[in-house]
C-alpha cells in the first residue's frame, strides 16, 4: 500500500534570503498529513549565500541535516560551530526550546533537507561527509546507533541516499516491520508503483523491496521506521 504527497500540495514559506518547503503540516486534517510516525517534520531548504536562519526546537527531538549542495555553518549554543559541504549528514538531538542556526557558505545557494524524529535523550551531535564512491547507487546517510553506517541516531530510523542515472534501476530493501517515506530530490522516477517528479513524496508499507526505476537522472531519500500499526497511510479517500 502507498500513497503519495504531490510537491504542489506542500506548504512554501519565503523570507528574504531563503525558502522552505514543508511535507508535514502539524495542523493537517488527516494524521497521514501531520506526520509519518516518529517522522515529523520533512523540510527542504533553500539559503543564500550568507544568509542565517534560526531553528527553535519545539519538543524534545532529534533532527537529521542532510546538505545536498552548497555548504553550511551550523550553531549550538555554546559549541564551537559545524561545517558541512555537500553530501555531509549532520544529526543534532535537543530539547524543547534549544535553538540551533545555519549559516550558508560559499557563493552559491544551500539546498539542505530537514528531518525531525520524536526522541528524547542526551543533546549530542554528528556529522558524516560522503565522497561519492563510483556507481555506488545507495548510501545510508544516518541510522540507529550507526547500524550499516551513517552517523548514528538514537531515534529507529534509517535514512538513505540514492542517486540513479537515466535508464537505471535499484531494489532498496525495507526489513519486515518497517514502512518507508521516499522524496524525490530531484528527476523523475517510478518508485515500486508510483511515479514521482521532484518534489514528490510517498508512504509505503508491507513493501520488502522498492524497486526505484530512473526515468532522467534522479536523487531521492528513503526513510524506514517502525511499523507500529497505527493508521497513517492515506490517499486523499
């Protein structure tokens, strides 16, 4: 079962300098629309160069940076700041009211996703640059305790990035138990039955394996978390 989450559905949010584009609406009619389990924010950003935004937690979670381009400076209060070029995975857990900021380097635009995950624990963080290592198609970017790489989370939660060619294909598995988010960075692909174009996103359960077949060059995340049963996949019915 699947269903899917048109860009042009997302919420956009401007200011000067920079833009954000919003998955999960915490207001939203339909649990589905709030969030994805212990998944509860999917944000893209966009920054200027030398543009700073500030990020308040507003419940004890953990957050998953993950740079796509450019580069980016990011701020907790009272540690020495973070780098991070592109392909570099940042994991930063706080509680409710601890602010953060990024700062973006360089001159050329940031382009970063936002995960959040409910957690509450110790505020710790990582960070994980990767190099882009042949035709390798899938990476894991971040994941409980470091499990099958990545930097390491304490939420149940895997985040994975694939890069595709034009033409190509890749099975990503999903262990049984688990339900999967896929975003579509950019490109268009068919994703186990759903055809998605940038910007697009989908929930899938009782899926073993997504087949991800590239229809142009395309980039996308994959993010399993634990299938507690809960009612949280909807298409709009």
């Amino acid at each position: 079962m699947w269903w899917s989450l048109a860009s042009a559905e997302r919420q956009l949010l401007t200011w000067p300098g920079g833009s954000m584009r919003r998955a999960f609406d915490p207001d939203g009619a339909h649990p589905s629309r709030r969030e994805f389990g212990p998944l509860t924010a999917l944000d893209e950003l966009r920054l200027a160069p030398g543009t700073t935004t500030l990020e308040r937690e507003v419940a004890d979670h953990e957050t998953v940076l993950f740079v796509r381009r450019g580069a980016v400076e990011v701020h907790e209060r009272g540690r020495p700041p973070c780098h991070a070029g592109a392909g570099s995975f940042i994991a930063l857990t706080g509680g409710a009211g601890a602010p953060f900021w990024l700062v973006a380097e360089g001159f050329d635009d940031a382009c970063l996703v936002r995960l959040d995950f409910t957690c509450a624990t110790a505020p710790r963080r990582g960070l994980r640059p990767f190099v882009p290592r042949g035709d390798w198609p899938v990476l894991v970017g971040a994941s409980q305790h470091g499990a099958d790489g990545g930097v390491p989370l304490e939420s149940d939660a895997r985040v994975r990035w694939v890069r595709l060619r034009a033409a190509s294909e890749v099975h990503v598995r999903v262990a049984a138990g688990r339900r999967a988010w896929v975003q579509l960075l950019a490109g268009e692909a068919g994703v186990a039955g759903a055809s998605l174009v940038a910007g697009d996103g989908a929930a899938f359960e009782a899926e073993p394996a997504l087949l991800v077949a590239a229809r142009s060059d395309v980039e996308l995340l994959v993010i399993d978390v634990e299938d507690t049963g809960d009612q949280w996949l909807w298409n709009g019915d």
